[in-house]
C-alpha cells in the first residue's frame, strides 16, 4: 500500500479548510451604498494567487513507445492520481521601486510515484526612475512572441504546454531594462528591451548545455496599428537566433498574428539506421501563424499553424519508434534492459520533448454560457500533427458560479495508428477534474 506523502496530506487540509471557512462565512447584506475612491488608489502591498486540488484518471497506451520507455517496469492499465497547489502572487511597490514575486508548491501522488516541489517562478526588484526606462533585476518570466499556444521567437523562456497555454511558467534570473519612446506619426511607439542571463553551475543551469553569458534584445514598433518585435538573441548556452513577430487588429473582433525565428547553427542528437547516435549541425527557421475570432454570441476562436523546423522528420521519428520496439523485445526476451536505457537517453535528448515533429495545426474555440447556461463556458482544444494526421482533442466545460471557485472539467483523447506522435504517446485518454480556490 502507498503512503501518502506529508506534503499532500499538508496541502488537502488546507484545501478543505478553506471550503469550511467559505462554507460557514456568514453573508451580510447593506442597503446604503456609497463611492470610495481610496479603494480605486493602488495600494504598496498587492497580492493573491490561487489553491487547486487536481484528480486525473489516465488509461494508459501499452502499446505506445512513450510507455514503454516509462512504464516497462512496472506495465499498468490505469493510473488515478491526485494532486494540490498552492500559487502565491503580488507586488510591493516603494515610490519607484517595486518587488514582484510569483511562487508555486505542489505535491501530487499516484499508484506508482508521488512527488513534491516548492518553486519561485519569479522574485525580482523593478526600477522605474523616469516612465521612459524600467530596469528589473532578479528572476523573471519573459514573454515573448504573439502566438497563444507556441513562441518560437520565445529566445529567453521555457516552452509553453499548448494545452495549458495560459499557465504560470518558471523564469531565468537575470537583468532587464525596457526604454520606450512614443510619437505623434505613423510610427507611434518605439521600445527597446534588453536582457543579460548568466548560467553557471548554481545560477539558471537548466537555460543551456554550456555555462556562460546570454544577452538578448527586442525592439518593438508600434506602426499604423500594427505591433512588431525584432529580436536577437546571442550567448554561450543557446544558439543564436535571429526573429520577428507580429500582431495586428483587422477588426475589434479580428485579430491576425505571426512569428518567425532563424538559427543559423543548431545541434540535433539523431538516431541513425545502424543504431549510433549522431549530432547534427544545420540551420533553422520555425515560424508560426494565427487568427483569433471573437462573435456576437461570445464564441471565442483560435487558429494556429506552427512549423518547427529544429524537429525531427517522420523517417527519423520511424527509426526511434521501432528503436524502442526492438529494444523492448530484447528486454521480455532476456531481461536485459540496456537498449531501452538507451532510447531513454534519445528520448531526453529529443525525441520525447512536447511537439517533436515539424508541423502541427492547433484549433482552440470556447462559448460563454452555451445553451444560456450561467457561469458556464465550453471550450475545445484540438492539436494536430499535420505529417502524420494523429491528434489530441480536449473538450472542456468550466463552472464559475461560486465566488472566487472556479471549477474545470476535460477529457482529453489521443488518436493516431502505430509509430504516429500521438499512436505512441503513454497514454490514450484522461479524465481531469480541477478544482481553484483564487484569493
């Protein structure tokens, strides 16, 4: 039997806690109403965050090289796991300085493992001496780019999960400072941002292979309406790129978007036919274009079309899959289970990070109050991968009739034939129920 991890146990009471204090608030009603500006002042102390307990039931693909990889040991049908989190945010602002921080601890367990973590995502001091220049120093979440589900231009982040797109991510600790300039022409707004990251063996050493320093630099152009970046990025632990975005209005309700990033040399850990592992040298451009529609019944739509040209092609994604095939027949064969260490080591380099392959098509729609349901949205998130035709698609409803609650239902399906992304992928379909208590 599986003992529960303290920190779940910690994090569940304090999530039920807070269900009885809300239940047992009593409700107070005034019939005089009055106007306070003093509550429209911004305060120096600013904070809130979020308390989520998460259950997901995931069947499991036995057939799936992804599985394999992972669960070869120990082979299951299903896997229930339940999870917490607790999110805290704010700001504390001193007359031009500020201190900003986003923090996260979770804990989460199932039948096989369980698992605990407490991370800052972000605790940096921002300087704003004049309101042409703004300097923040500390660790820092930098979004870049205008796509909602991928960021290719994305030169100093952690990549976006495309069917959570919206979520807090961790940041790199460094330097920032913005300058901005407007103007009365065509071209009304002129940005320049720049940002130093240094990696050593204790500082940021998940940005890159190679310790070092990064700098990188985005000039943005507000032009006739339209926002446009161009980026640079160069250091010792990434290779340089060279990028562009766009976004642009064509209506109130019509918005059109792009981005393109060039790496001139990158390298690519590759299987080979006979088995070795080759590192590749080649240049890259990936680049991304999208729309969002917004109708009169509130139905939120949008459409991106995504090519990474750093992935792997459907021949090399063919020798891994049956790489791994071949492995685990040696393994049932003779117990030994080297080969399929290997593929593990193939599958961190590369092979098993999230959109792998080269083009996908991503569809994201959602209805407020479907059927006038109050309180209520729909949505449907569907990833395609254009090469192999296999695909995940995730229908979802969120209830948000309790102040400060938000509740989510999903269902996500995973459809594709032998040696596809998603034919391969650990699992075949999940069941998860959220449950936020914003503060």
């Amino acid at each position: 039997m599986t003992r529960i991890n303290g920190y779940v146990v910690f994090y569940l009471v304090l999530f039920y806690s807070a269900i009885l204090s809300l239940s047992f608030s009593p409700i107070t009603c005034a019939d005089d109403y009055s106007f306070d500006l003093e509550a429209f002042e911004k305060k120096p102390l600013e904070w809130g965050g979020y308390l989520e307990l998460k259950w997901e039931h995931i069947n499991m693909n036995r057939d799936g090289a992804f599985y394999l990889l992972g669960s070869y040991e120990d082979p299951r049908e299903t896997l229930d796991r339940i999870g917490t989190t607790l999110q805290f945010d704010g700001s504390f602002q001193k007359e031009t300085a500020s201190f900003n921080w986003v923090m996260q601890a979770a804990a989460w367990q199932d039948e096989a493992e369980s698992d605990e973590t407490i991370d800052i995502f972000e605790a940096f001091i921002r300087f704003k001496p004049t309101p042409l220049a703004t300097t923040n120093v500390g660790k820092k979440t930098f979004k870049w780019g205008k796509g909602y589900a991928w960021n290719p231009v994305g030169v100093v982040e952690r990549p976006k999960d495309p069917n959570n797109p919206e979520e807090a991510l961790e940041g790199f600790a460094g330097a920032e400072l913005d300058m901005v300039k407007s103007f009365s022409g065509p071209l009304q707004t002129v940005a320049l941002t720049t940002v130093f990251i240094p990696v050593t063996d204790a500082l940021n050493d998940d940005f890159g292979k190679s310790t070092g320093n990064n700098f990188a630099a985005k000039l943005y152009l507000l032009y006739k309406d339209t926002d446009i970046d161009l980026i640079w990025f160069e250091g010792d632990s990434r290779p340089t790129k060279y990028g562009i975005d766009f976004a642009k209005n064509l209506a109130s309700n019509f918005e059109i978007h792009g981005e393109l990033v060039y790496i001139p040399e990158q390298e690519k850990k590759v299987l080979s036919s006979n088995g070795s592992i080759d590192t590749k040298k080649t240049a890259a451009t990936s680049y991304l274009l999208g729309l969002r529609y917004l109708t009169e019944s509130d139905l939120t739509t949008i459409i991106e079309y995504y090519h990474n040209d750093a992935g792997y092609t459907e021949a090399e994604m063919d020798r891994f899959f049956q790489f791994v095939d071949n492995a685990y027949d040696v393994f049932k064969t003779t117990d030994n289970d080297a080969l399929l260490k290997k593929a593990q080591n193939l599958n961190k380099a590369g092979y098993g990070t999230r959109q792998a392959w080269r083009n996908y098509f991503y569809l994201k729609t959602s209805q407020k109050e479907p059927f006038d349901l109050l309180y209520t949205t729909a949505g449907l998130t569907t990833i395609i991968n254009i090469e192999d035709k296999s695909y995940s698609i995730s229908p979802e409803i969120t209830y948000t009739g309790f102040t400060n609650w938000e509740c989510r239902l999903r269902l996500t399906a995973l459809q594709g034939g032998g040696a596809t992304e998603y034919g391969e992928k650990p699992n075949e379909f999940k069941t998860e129920l959220r449950i936020r208590y914003f503060f």
